[in-house]
C-alpha cells in the first residue's frame, strides 16, 4: 500500500488524515465481491455526476455507503477493544501523531 498504514491495522493516513480501512476478518470472497459492488457505486456516481440526474446521484452514493458499511469502513467500527473511532481526524491529533511524526526520520 503506497500511503501508511497505522501500526494496529484500523487506518491508513493520506494527506495527515486518517481513513479507515475495511475489517480484515471478513472471508475474501465476500471482500471481492463487497469491492467490486463499491467500485460499481462509484462509477455509477461519476455517470449520474456527468448527467446531471440528481435522483441517480443518491441512489449511486447510497449504494457506495452501503458497500462502505458492509465493508467496515463506515458505521460500527470493527474492532472489539472499546477503542473510538478516529475515522476522518487529522492524524496529528490523535493517539497516533508520535507514531506519525516518527515515520520521517
């Protein structure tokens, strides 16, 4: 992966933001087939944009949110140890920002 990813698996940083990353238990076919659904929502966004269909746009970020929660991306956080959710926060403003701060030396 080209953009750092936090030493506990939950996030990736770009840009000094942490993102969430998908759960790492769910079985890899239904990973692919949750991905392949995600991208489809995306293009489907992207189309409606272009055509200026504002009922196709939410229908297509619909469906990308939902593909996102199913995912474990959005929603209820995946983990089990009562950790909160930092999904969007700067990075530098976290528990993880010496961690962060340590990757350019």
């Amino acid at each position: 992966m080209k953009y750092p990813v936090t030493p506990d698996g939950r996030y990736f940083v770009v840009r000094g933001r942490l993102w969430r990353l998908s759960n790492p238990a769910l079985p890899p076919g239904e990973r692919e087939a949750l991905t392949k659904a995600l991208m489809a929502a995306r293009r489907s966004v992207r189309a409606a944009l272009r055509a200026g269909d504002a009922a196709a746009l939410a229908e297509a970020r619909a469906a990308v949110d939902k593909a996102k929660r199913a995912l474990g991306e959005r929603g209820p956080v995946w983990w089990t140890d009562g950790a909160p959710d930092l999904n969007r926060k700067m990075v530098g403003n976290t528990p993880y920002a010496a961690w962060y701060a340590g990757l350019d030396a």
